[in-house]
C-alpha cells in the first residue's frame, strides 16, 4: 500500500518541522565534516563503485548490488 510521506510523518510535526529539515539542510555539510569530500564527490564514487561491480568485477555468491535514479518526470513509464 502506497502511504503519502506526510502521512506516515504527520504523528509528529514538530520533529518533520525542525529537527528532520534541519538535518537535510545539513547533511551535505555533515558529509564534508564526516569524509572530508563533498556530498557529490560521494554520490560520485558510489555510482563508480556500483558501475565497476556491474560492469568488471560482478558480485560475490549472495551478493546483491542496486542502484536507483531519481525520477520526478514520468520517464520509462513510470508514476510521478
């Protein structure tokens, strides 16, 4: 069953309101703070390392590797 985000959160608006946004203004400063690289350079090397076990060095018996693609548009069929 699909349930819309501000349903599921809605129990506790204070927390939604402040804590949580304030954590995702700040996640790409706590990833700097954290790895010494930015939130891109990050995003950048998960995607290289999830290419480079796809594509060169496949995975390990009981190993499961996936990735996913923002998609706001509709793209390949796709619900918005």
């Amino acid at each position: 069953e699909d349930i819309p985000i501000s349903t599921l959160m809605a129990n506790d608006l204070e927390w939604t309101n402040d804590d949580f946004v304030q954590i995702v203004q700040n996640r790409g400063k706590h990833v700097i703070e954290v790895r010494g690289n930015s939130s891109a350079l990050s995003a950048a090397q998960a995607t290289a390392d999830c290419l480079a076990t796809w594509l060169v060095t496949g995975t390990k018996r009981g190993e499961t590797i996936s990735m996913a693609v923002y998609n706001d548009k509709g793209y390949y069929g796709v619900k918005k």
